[in-house]
C-alpha cells in the first residue's frame, strides 16, 4: 500500500518474438527470477500430447472462444496460422491489482491491441540474431512440415519489421543467459512493482 493506502497497481510486461526465438524459455526464467505471473492464453488448436490443458494454454473450441470474444472476455486475441489465441482479461486484470507483474507471450498483433489498452505496457520483442539462425531454429524443432516452416519464416520477418515500430525494447537472443538477464534488467528499470 502506498501512503494513501491504495495498493499499487502491478506492471504489465509482453513479451513477444517470431516462433522459435526462445522466447518461452526467457518467459519460464522471468517467473522464476522475477516472482512474475505467466499468462495462460486460450486457444483453439489442437493440444498435443506434451501439453497440459491450462498450463500450457486452455483448449477450447472456436464456438467457445468466439463466444468469449463477444462477451469482451479477451484482452487481446488473434488468428495465427488458422488457430485462434487469446489472453483471458479477467485473470490479467486479478494479477496487476494485487501488484503482480504480468508476463504475456504474445505474437505481434496482440501486443499492439494490449499496448492500445495499457500504454504503459513493458514492451519487449526477443529477436533472433539472424535469418539464418531462425531458420535453423525452427527446422531443427522437427514440428513443422516444410510449408510450415516457410510459412513461420515469413510471419517472422513481417513481425520483425513491426517490432522496430511498437516495441521498446528489442532484445538478441544470441546466447540465453544473456537474453534473460537483459529482459529481466528491461522490466526491473521500468519499475519497482512485484
């Protein structure tokens, strides 16, 4: 509580970067070092046999989650590569006011729609330090076919060239540690909220 007696508002902190970057892994670590709250997203793909149903996202089907997006229950949501995502707002909202900072790992078009409603948002794009590294990257996963690879590689550039233009901040994930450690002194500089 400040001197006032209000509680103090949490920081609201997306993070964001092309598939592969390791942008999950920085994610996992900020949770750790920063006391954070990971941001469970919604969506309507298919879960697969590694993933649990709300940990790694709350599988629901389209009916569902476009119903949630008319009753307004969504921060942010987007449609990638045919599945729908999005971030439960409700739960966001629980989070900062009790003065939690709160990680969202988000693709491009929703860090603009959460940056529309908290401009105050910690804005972070994890870049890759080159084309050719992604690549081998996202290949090297084994997950994708071919023409989903292409597919991701170009979804790649195109939310690289936006980042330039939304984010605040644009961190190399060239080696982890450092990448971690450059995200955490990022979010530990734009505040001192919990």
């Amino acid at each position: 509580m400040n001197s006032k007696g209000e509680s103090k508002i949490g920081k609201l902190v997306v993070v964001s970067g092309p598939s592969g970057v390791g942008k999950s892994t920085i994610c996992r670590e900020l949770v750790k070092r920063l006391d954070a709250w990971l941001s469970v997203s919604a969506t309507t793909r298919q879960k697969s046999e590694q993933e649990t149903d709300g940990v790694d996202y709350y599988f629901i089907s389209k009916e569902e989650f476009l119903s949630q997006v008319d009753e307004g229950d969504f921060l942010e949501w987007a449609n990638v590569f045919g599945n729908l995502y999005g971030t439960p707002r409700s739960k966001i909202e629980e989070r900062l006011t009790a003065g939690r900072t709160v990680i969202l790992e988000i693709d491009v078009q929703g860090g603009k729609q959460v940056q529309d409603i908290f401009p105050n948002a910690v804005m972070i794009f994890v870049m890759p330090p080159s084309p050719e590294a992604l690549a081998k990257r996202i290949t090297g996963r084994g997950r994708d076919d071919e023409k989903v690879v292409k597919r991701r590689l170009a979804q790649a550039q195109e939310e690289m060239n936006a980042a330039w233009r939304l984010y605040g901040h644009i961190v190399v994930n060239e080696n982890l540690e450092d990448a971690i450690e450059e995200v955490v002194d990022i979010i530990n500089k734009s505040g001192d909220a919990k």
